[in-house]
C-alpha cells in the first residue's frame, strides 16, 4: 500500500481505525503517518487558538503511542527509542495546555459557590493566569518550533519502520495486556489513595480506550468498552487536574487564610468523582472471561 506523503497533501483525511480489507501492518503505518502529520499541521498553523492547537496535537500523540505499544510485540528494538521520542514531545506541549486546565478546574470550582470570587479564588486564578502567560511567551519563543521540529524527525523515523510482523493474534494479546495492566492500576487505586494511583488508572483506561477504538469499523460490539474506558479516563482527568491544583495551591501567599475554602472544594469534588470512577472501573475490568472470549476472537482473524 502506498503511504501518503504529508508533502503532496495538504489536508489529510485522518481516520483512527482499522479499514475493513485493510491488512494490519499497512494500517499501523497509516495510522501512525496521519496522526503525526495531523500534529505537524495543527502545530504549524495553529490560527486563533494555540491552547486548541496544542490539545489536539496531543491527542494525536496520545494515539500514536498507543498504537505503538499495541504493536511493541513486532517492533521490540526500535519501540523504546521512537515511543521516548513522542514522549519527549508530549511533555514539551503538556505546560500550556495543562495551565489552561488549571485554569478551567479553578472556574469550575468557584462556579457552585453562591458569593462571586471570594480573595483567595481571585488570587489563585491571578497566580494560574500569569503562570500560564509565561508559558505561553515561552512558547513562542521557541519552544513551538522544537517542538514542530522533534514532530517532523519522529514522523521521518516512523515511516521507515517495517510492521511486517504485526498480526492479529500478537494485537489480541498486546490488548489484553492493556486489560491486565488497567486491572492492576485499578486494584491499586482501590487500595491507596494516592492521587499517582489513579493518575496511572488514567493512562490505562486511555491506552485501553484508543486501542479498543481501532476497532470501531470491524468489531462494534467493542464500542462500549471504549466508552466506558472513555468515562473513566474523563473522570480521572479532572481528578488529577484537582491534584495538580492542590499541590500550585501550597506556592501561593495566603494572608487572609482563605485557600482552605478552595482545599475544601478540592476534597469534596474528588471524591465525588473517584466515586463514579471505582462504579465504571468495576464494570469495565472486572469481566475478565468477557474481556478473553472477545480478545480470542480478534486473534482467529485472518
């Protein structure tokens, strides 16, 4: 199959799935090609909003990391290096979209007090608006253009990666890997209530999430564990947005004493929501005979 050039088309029709007649090494290339030349574009023209840029380019290394470890089987010498690579990446962009997150989990928070911005809900969200300003400066910078730069090689790397030996059954078990490893993140997080346990819950049910939506196209039936998966990811992200707040929180001067009524808040709201994260945790990884007759099914597929 012919691997499209991000040099001869200026659009590209991204498309996140297995094709149906698709064989599974072609579509890893694709799939990989796309979401990295879709970061490359977002990135370069940006247009009025840089923070929408920068999350959707995200995503998209989201994906393709995703992608990669459910094909590490095939690519074992090279995964390290190209999944370190995105990594690397990520990060880079990680400041500005979270302080907008910040931000957003602030005005959430205020949102349900009846008194417009006490003090400390105005000096927090003073603190997290010039954080994020100088993010921003230091974006443009330079540090877009690395990281646009640090894209493009990664993308070049890709694309001369051979993913011959990527067959269905070796996807099945990578897959119920994911499970494995989400079961074990959950149990832990079940177990200690340390915000890094259910921050790495987080990235399982995203890995989860991505790779089961490969499928969409072939195997419907899976749809619902993506959105399960998809639930539990979103929930978990606030969660950890909340924590991240916490810890900014204890760098700012409160001489009237008031950031208590913002911990307060905090501590409510999470524990609302790793209450509904535990009720779709459960129901998303405690099947396990489930999550085996359908895994084996995709590993009989030509």
């Amino acid at each position: 199959m012919k691997r499209r050039s991000p040099k001869t088309e200026s659009k590209l029709n991204v498309q996140y799935c297995f094709r149906t007649g698709e064989e599974l090494p072609d579509a890893i290339g694709r799939i990989l090609a796309e979401q990295l030349t879709r970061a490359v574009q977002v990135l370069s023209r940006p247009g009025d909003s840089l923070e929408g840029a920068v999350h959707e380019a995200r995503r998209c290394l989201k994906r393709a990391r995703s992608v990669l470890r459910l094909v590490k089987f095939a690519i074992p010498n090279t995964y390290r290096r190209e999944n370190g690579r995105l990594r690397d990446v990520g990060r880079s962009l990680s400041e500005l979209r979270d302080s907008h997150a910040l931000i957003q989990t602030l005005d959430d928070l205020e949102g349900h007090r009846k008194t417009r911005r006490a003090n400390a809900f105005r000096d927090a969200h003073t603190f997290l608006e010039s954080r994020a300003e100088e993010i921003a400066k230091a974006m443009d910078a330079g540090g877009m253009q690395n990281s646009i730069a640090q894209l493009k090689t990664a993308l070049t790397h890709i694309e001369k990666l051979s993913f011959a030996k990527v067959n269905a059954p070796g996807i099945a078990n990578s897959l119920y890997r994911s499970v494995k490893r989400g079961r074990k993140a959950f149990a832990a997080a079940q177990a200690d209530t340390d915000p890094e346990k259910f921050h790495d819950l987080r990235k399982r049910a995203k890995d989860l999430r991505y790779q089961v939506s490969l499928f969409a196209e072939l195997r419907p039936d899976l749809e619902q564990y993506s959105s399960r998966a998809k639930d539990l990811e979103q929930l978990l992200g606030d969660d950890h947005n909340l924590a991240v707040l916490t810890d900014i929180l204890g760098g700012i001067q409160d001489p009237g004493g008031e950031l208590h009524l913002i911990r307060e808040k905090i501590s409510g709201r999470q524990s609302a929501l790793r209450d509904k994260a535990t009720k779709i945790g459960d129901r998303l990884y405690r099947r396990k005979k489930v999550w085996k007759d359908r895994l084996a099914a995709i590993a009989a597929e030509p």
